[in-house]
C-alpha cells in the first residue's frame, strides 16, 4: 500500500510541476502585457487647459489620458527596434538630436525621471561643444524642405529636439540656447501643454519669440498613432496641429511620432493632412528623401557630444 502511494506520488510531481509553471507563466505575461499598456491611464478633464488627475478611465476624444510618472512618456531606447532604412534618392547628413527633460540630475532622481535626464550642466556642455565645434543648429523643417526640394544646406548642419513639453524647456533650456545662439525645435503633445510638470502657452509663445524655436506635432495626448482606431489617429494629429497653430502662431506641418511609434495607415493619414515630413525614433545621421516621413534621431545622455560621433 505505501509502496503504491509513493509510486503515485512519482508519478504526479512532473505533472504538478508542469502545471504550476504553466499557471506562473500565464500570470507572468499577463502583467507584463498590463505594465506595457498601462502607461496612459490617469485622466484629464480637459477643454483647452487639461488637468491632470491620478484617477484612470477609458480614453476618449474629449479628455486625453496622460501619466504621473513623466518618464513613461519616453521611448524605452533599449527596447528601440533595430531597423535600417533604405538610403536611397536624395540624402544629406545631418544629426537630429534627442532630448526629453534637461533639468539638475538631483531633481530627476527625486521626480523618478533619471532614464529621460540630461543633467543642464551636461546640456549646457553639449551646447557649448555644438557652437565651439562649427555646427549649425538648424529647424527640421529646414531639413525637410533641403529634402524635398534637393538643396544643400550650410557644412555641419545639425538639429537639436526636445520632445513632449516639459517645463525644463523653459527652466533650464532656453537661457542655455540664448547664451549660445543655438536653435531648437520643441516635439509638443498639446493636450499636455499647461499641466503639473509641463510647459505653459504663454511660456511656449515667449520661446518663439526668442526666434530660436520651432515647434512640430507631436499629437494631443501623446498618443501612438502606429497603431489603434483611424478616428483616434486622426484626431491626434489634427489637433495636435490645430492646437499648435492657433496657440503658437505658426504654420505646422512636420510631425513626430510619439513612442517612436508610426504605420504604412499612420504616414498615409498625415500626408493626407498636407504633413511633408516626419521623425521617427530610428537612430542615424543619414537623411534621405525616400524616408522623410520616418526620418532618423538620435538619442543623447550625459556625455560629451564627442562620444555619439559628433
Ligand atoms: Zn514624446
């Protein structure tokens, strides 16, 4: 009788084994997939000033969902696909840089916003290198019409970007690009615009006044228009643009994708809307004109520019 028991029991462990990874297994991908979509969840009753609140609810037209953890908004480089563009018809070389927040290393380690930071003694840095090395800081739609209408542009051209809004464009970037004369284009979610953490209309229109800054799409509630319903995508970048320009001033037809995040849908529904070029998240310094709607950006940490090529 024991003996039969243990013969039993020998016989069930595997099976009971099998069956408890596969129960842990199955709770392991679930959350996973929960952590990956869940970073837009709080909601903003929202008009033309959204606010932002740590409550969630479904997404909708009338009230983007944005989050509390800034960081969440910011493309997971690692996780970045390696992809290659095809090089082909008309190119220039020109580096587009990417920045997010730029503000005290301290003050992003206590927001919990360290994996977006350049630290704005680093940017600072970095400026000072752009404008002792000979660059030229030029707007992308600068490097979208060079592009489109095959012209060279002036020898070491590069472009500086900062994408979503936050407030440290105005605390800490602008007086370093006044200092250095360096022009910088601003990727803006305009449902963002006016939030805890994020920069202001009226701060925004004291930027292009400074006539260093140029401004692009980059949707209403920093939404992933790569993929999701096509009245959804379309209302993103249509008021994103609308928004831009009736707060701004002017004329927006170059856009970014949030996340990185863009579709054969996605490129055809902003030509559609009269958009003539557009940045990806897909690292080079080669530009062409037969990828100007996925054109090429590059990432930047706390490091010298010396150490990414430049
Ligand atoms: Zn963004």
């Amino acid at each position: 009788m024991k003996k039969k028991n243990i013969k039993l029991k020998h016989r069930f462990l595997p099976l009971t084994l099998l069956f408890l990874l596969f129960v842990l297994g199955f709770f392991y991908i679930r959350n996973a997939r929960e952590f990956k979509t869940t970073y837009v969840t709080p909601v903003v009753s929202f008009k033309d000033k959204p606010i932002l609140s740590s409550t969630s609810s479904a997404t909708s037209t009338s009230s983007p969902s944005v989050v509390q953890n800034k960081d969440s908004l910011i493309p997971n480089i690692q996780a970045a696909p390696k992809i290659t563009q095809n090089a082909s018809g008309y190119c220039l070389n020109v580096p587009v840089l990417t920045y997010h927040h730029v503000q005290p290393e301290s003050l992003a380690k206590q927001l919990g916003q360290i994996s977006g930071t350049v630290d704005n003694g680093f940017f600072d840095q970095q400026m000072a290198y752009l404008a002792s090395h000979g660059y030229h800081t030029i707007t992308v739609a600068e490097l979208v019409n060079a592009l489109k209408s095959h012209s060279a542009l002036p020898p070491k051209s590069l472009a500086v970007t900062l994408d979503d809004g936050y407030v440290d464009d105005y605390s800490y970037v602008l007086p370093i690009i006044k200092k250095y004369n360096i022009t910088i284009n601003l990727m803006i979610a305009t449902g963002l615009v006016g939030n805890p953490d994020f920069i202001s209309w009226d701060q925004l229109r004291e930027m292009k006044g400074t006539g260093l800054v140029y401004f692009t799409d980059h949707t209403w509630s920093h939404y992933a228009v790569g993929r999701g319903p096509q009245d959804k995508i379309q209302y993103e970048i249509t008021t994103g643009k609308q928004q831009l320009e009736q707060n701004i001033g002017q004329a927006v037809n170059i856009f970014t994708y949030p996340y990185g995040s863009f579709s054969p849908n996605a490129i055809q529904t902003l030509q559609q809307d009269g958009f003539i070029g557009a940045f990806s998240t897909i690292p080079g310094f080669l530009q062409c004109d037969s990828f100007i709607m996925t054109l090429h950006r590059n990432h930047v940490g706390n490091a010298s520019l010396s150490a990414y090529g430049l």
